[in-house]
C-alpha cells in the first residue's frame, strides 16, 4: 500500500518511513499541510498518518480538507494525550490516532488494522436493509438512493450492524468487530464514530438506521426513508 507520511519533524518522518517500509509500504513523506494536500491529489495514497500540530496548516485543517474530496483513511498523530484533542479529530473524520511519544511498530499496527477496515471482502458483496445499501467489494454505501461517504471505521460498523439486522451488539462486541479482538476503545470514541454515522445517514434521509438500547448496546433500526 502507498502511505503518506505527514510530519515537520524530519527525525520522525524518517523513523515512521523506514517502519513502514520494512512492513511492505511504498512511502511518501510530506513536511507541512500544503505539501501533503498536494501528495493527496496526485499521488492518491491508500492511507495518510497525519500529525496534528504542524506548521501554518494543522492537521484538523488539512484532514477538513481532505474530507471536502476523499474518503482516503486517515491516522493521527497527537503530541497531547488530550481526549479533546482525539474526540475532535475523530469527528472530523479520521480512523485513529496514536499519542506521542509512540513506537514505530505501534504506527505499523494501527495502520494494519485500518487498512483491513478498508479492504475488500470475498464474496458476498452487497448487503440491504431498508433503505441502506452496502457494496462491500466497492466499499460503498446507499442511503435512500443516495452515495454516502463514509470512513473505513463507519462502514465496517455499519456493515457489522447490517450483517444481523435483528441482533442488539454489546459495545465490546461492536468495537471487537470493528477493531479486532481485544482492542481497547473509550466509550468516547467509539460514540464519535457512531455520531457522525447517524448524522451520515440521516443527512442522506435515513434518519432512524441505528437504535441505540440504554444499557444494553445497539442495533440496526428499520432504515426507513424519510418522507420529508
């Protein structure tokens, strides 16, 4: 996979390059918001690791404008181990984000994992459920007719939840699905990638997909088109 390196400490960029390198990727590296927009558009990289605090350009900045023309999945990098900090790039859009000071084989992980997200399943490859459609294999998701852009992170919950349509999910069983056995995720973020998959949704029309049970988890709701 090609991976975009965004960082404007050179001794890190490095260190990230190498690691990644050694695990199979092809790297690109980027030293300001700027330059990495301009690697975005013509190199399209399958995953960008993009720091927070760079120069001019942040990278909450960089990743809204990111998002204004792809879905390409995007990893955080913070300095500050601030909740805010991860809620807020969360809800912006991106996959993860991992806190400095970090070690490279921990990078190599989560960018494992979220390309996993996005990869493509065998077979049965469109899954419905009212007015939600999902093409695994394109990794695209309908929503009363129309395209929804969703993250890697949002498909695979939605695809999760629309996989057993009458099953309510146990948060552990939910982010188990999403992130792998084991992996441990704050109710924080997990509420952040579900908040912007509603909003999602219910922008496009589908207002009531997911159902959320007090003390008990959440399931897919009956994707009704909304009239309005």
């Amino acid at each position: 996979m090609k991976i975009l390196i965004v960082d404007d400490d050179p001794s890190l960029r490095d260190l990230l390059r190498l690691a990644l390198e050694r695990a199979g990727h092809t790297v690109i590296c980027a030293a300001d918001g700027a330059l990495a927009l301009t690697h975005a558009g013509r190199e399209t990289p399958d995953l960008i690791v993009l720091d927070i605090g760079l120069p001019e350009m942040d990278g909450f900045e960089v990743c809204r404008r990111l998002r204004a023309r792809s879905d390409v999945p995007v990893l955080f990098l913070t300095a500050r181990d601030d909740e805010v900090d991860r809620i807020v790039g969360l809800e912006m859009g991106a996959d993860d984000y991992v806190t400095k000071p970090f070690s490279p084989r921990e990078v190599v992980a989560r960018v494992a994992a979220i390309l996993r997200r996005y990869g493509t399943p065998a077979r049965d490859d469109t899954r419905s459920h009212g007015a939600i459609t999902l093409d695994r294999e394109a990794r695209l998701c309908r929503a009363a007719g129309q395209p929804v852009a969703l993250t890697g992170t949002e498909f695979q919950m939605l695809d999760t939840l629309i996989a057993a349509p009458g099953r309510l999910f146990t948060r552990a069983e939910l982010a188990s699905a999403v992130w792998g056995a084991g992996a441990q995720q704050s109710d924080r973020t997990m509420d952040s990638h579900l908040r912007n998959l509603r909003r999602k949704l219910a922008d496009a029309g589908v207002p009531d997909a997911i159902e959320t049970v007090h003390a008990q988890g959440m399931r897919l709701g009956p994707c009704t088109a909304d009239a309005a």
